[in-house]
C-alpha cells in the first residue's frame, strides 16, 4: 500500500523492482511540506521513508527542506 506522503520517485523505484524486495513503505507523522502536506508560505520540514521488509526496517531515502 503507497501512502500519499510518499514521493512519486520512491514509487517508481520500488514498482519498478530496483530496490530491494520491500514489505512496504512509511514516513512517519505528517511532514510539513510532503506530498498532501504543503503548506501556504513554502515551509518544509526534513524526513525519512522508512523501507520495511522480512529483515527488519531501514531508511529508504531521507528529504532535506529546499
């Protein structure tokens, strides 16, 4: 299941097979500045797609304010 905080370039790559076989994909709260969270004025916060898997969890890809 995607969630709409998640970045459509993290989309491509994981319907594409170029990652790891994942279980899923998460980021955690709601980032100002995600997808579906922008807000007025521009204002970003950084945060992390975190990738889950048979192995455990790990940090698919990080997004910096910019």
């Amino acid at each position: 299941m995607m969630e709409n905080n998640e970045r459509r370039m993290d989309r491509r790559l994981v319907l594409a097979g170029a990652t790891l076989l994942l279980g899923g994909l998460a980021v955690a709260g709601m980032p100002l500045g995600a997808p579906g969270m922008e807000s007025p004025d521009g204002r970003r916060t950084a945060f992390d797609v975190i990738a889950f898997s048979e192995n455990g969890r790990s940090v698919f890809a990080r997004y910096a304010p910019g």
